[in-house]
C-alpha cells in the first residue's frame, strides 16, 4: 500500500495564492451557546442534529490548517434563526434576539457568499456569526 492522496478529492479547489478557493461549513447558533458562556450546551431529543453540528467546528479548524497550503480557505457560519419552516411556530415573537426578528434565507445566503469570495482572501479557520445580536446578550425587554 502507497502513501493515500489526502487531497486528492480537493484537488480541483486549489487557489490562486493570494486569493485562494473558499469552503463553507453552516452550523446552527443553538450549539454556539459557548459565545455567551464559555461552555458548549446540546438540546434533549437533538442528539444526532448537535453531534453534526457540533462536528462543524473541529472539521473546520482541522480543515484550514490542512488546505491552507493549497490556497484553500476553509470558515464555518453559524447562524441564529432563519426564516424557514425548521423554526415555524418555535416563537411568537423573537424577544431574546436584539434586532427583534429572524433573518431572511437571502441574508445568510450573502455572507456566505461573501466569505466564499475573494473578498475573504484572508480568512480562513474562523467561526462567523450572524444571529441578529443573539450571542451578545439578552435585550432589556427579557428582563422585564
């Protein structure tokens, strides 16, 4: 037996080297509970869904220090809750997100676009948020 091909599969992704190739890992904002506090947290009934999700982050770190040397970039995108039928009738309202509302598809969908651009020629390893200020703490009005 020779020595596998470990990026054979990939080959076709190599990059320019100032620019790069992007990959994109999605992962749901209920397993990045760790951004407020430290720790990571699953959901009962949901362990299939957080074992995938939580695979996400050490698949993305391994990845972009294995591909860097390829120009290959490689980030995860967590978002916070999109407007989809996966979370129709979970709230009546969004009082626990600051901007008060879900995102639409199109607005996740342009990050990851962007991330997979040449405009993100310089990230790669990284975790990228977009949740509508969920992770950075509860609005007053939780409180209240």
């Amino acid at each position: 037996m020779g020595q596998p091909h470990r990026h054979q599969p990939l080959q076709h992704l190599q990059g320019n080297p100032h620019r790069g190739s992007g990959i994109e890992g999605i992962r749901s904002r209920l397993d990045h509970q760790h951004l407020l506090d430290s720790r990571e947290q699953g959901f009962a009934g949901l362990t299939a869904y957080n074992a995938a999700k939580f695979g996400i982050r050490g698949i993305t770190k391994s990845a972009a220090m294995e591909l860097a040397e390829h120009h290959v970039r490689v980030n995860s995108l967590h978002p916070g809750n999109v407007d989809t039928t996966m979370i129709e009738g979970l709230y009546n309202d969004f009082p626990h997100v600051p901007m008060r509302r879900t995102a639409a598809p199109e607005e996740i969908t342009a990050l990851v676009v962007s991330l997979a651009s040449e405009e993100s020629s310089f990230c790669t390893g990284s975790e990228f948020v977009a949740d509508g200020g969920e992770t950075a703490g509860s609005p007053p009005s939780v409180f209240d």
